[in-house]
C-alpha cells in the first residue's frame, strides 16, 4: 500500500499547488481606503520584483514567470523516498523473506539505493513557468475591493505577507512573538 504514495510524491514534487484566494480591502469610499489602480500597481510592482512578467491584460492580469528546482525541495524529496522505500523494504523482509531458492531477508533494503532517483527526476522536472492570475472587483457602493488571485500557492502566500493583504472572511490575530 505504500508504493503508490512513495511514487505519487515524487510525482507530484516539482508541480506547483494551484490556489484560488480572494483578499478583501477597503475601498475608495471607505476611511483609509484605496483607489483601484493603487492597489493593482502594488501587486504589479509585487510580480516585478520578483521576475514575473505581465503576460494578459483586461480584466483579469495574467503574470508570468520562472520558477527553478530549490536544493532543498529535492533533497527533502530524495530523503521521503529514501523513508519510503525503508518502508516497502522492512514490509517485503516480513512477507517475502525468500524468493525461490533465494534467501533475500535483508535484501531488500537494497530498495533504498534507488533514492537518488528522486533526485535526478526532481531537477529534470522542476523548471517550470508559473502563472498567477488577478482580478479585482469593487462593491457597488465602493467600499470593498476584492482582489482575487489564483496561482501557486506559496506564491500566494509570500504575497499576502509582503503586501499585508487579509483573506476575505478572515480575521488577523496578532501572533504572541509579534512586536507591536
């Protein structure tokens, strides 16, 4: 039972999370709001400094870019495999102790020099182009603006920290290290 999740992860390492957010913010009308355009060349700005390039324009914004295997992500990859296959290994020893005439016992930890595969295909697969789509809507009394953003989502994620964007619906609670 376990072979399909060792390969389903290495599988599914090098792609991308893709997530739908909606962030809410005061609006042009609102105290301490902000005009639409504000907001977007923010966000823009955002997706320039870190490489994106504006790929669609009209009511949903489209940006671009290019995301490179991480070292890490790999070698955290290759040890989960490596995990995995001690797994299946220690499984087989118990059910399978001998093959034929063959006493394999612990051979079959012999599994676990394939982990490096995990690697080569990591590097093989994770360059990758990313996009991230935005659009925003206004209330009808212009109050609110959501922004609604799908992308990656530790994209999302390290946007939302970098511009102090709240999700819709959610409240922020400050964290006990938090200074003031």
């Amino acid at each position: 039972m376990t072979v399909p999740g060792v390969y389903s992860l290495v599988k599914r390492a090098p792609k991308a999370t893709v997530k739908r957010i909606t962030y809410e913010m005061p609006g042009p009308s609102a105290p301490e709001g902000r005009e639409m355009d504000a907001v977007a060349r923010d966000v823009a700005a955002y997706y320039r400094k870190y490489n994106y390039r504006i790929t669609a324009e009209g009511a949903t914004v489209a940006f671009t870019g290019s995301y490179q295997a991480s070292r890490g992500t790999a070698a955290a990859t290759t040890f989960y495999f490596f995990i995995g296959l001690a797994c299946i290994a220690l499984v087989l020893q118990t059910i399978v102790p001998r093959v034929g005439p063959f006493e394999i016992g612990n051979g079959w930890y012999a599994l676990t020099l394939l982990s490096p595969l995990a690697w080569t295909y990591y590097f093989r697969q994770g360059d990758r182009e990313e996009t991230v789509k935005m659009r925003m809507e206004c209330s009808d009394d212009s109050s609110l603006i959501d922004l609604i953003v799908e992308g990656d989502k530790e994209e999302l994620e390290r946007m939302e920290r970098e511009l102090q964007l709240m999700q819709k619906g959610k409240v922020y609670v400050k964290g006990l290290f938090e200074q003031s």
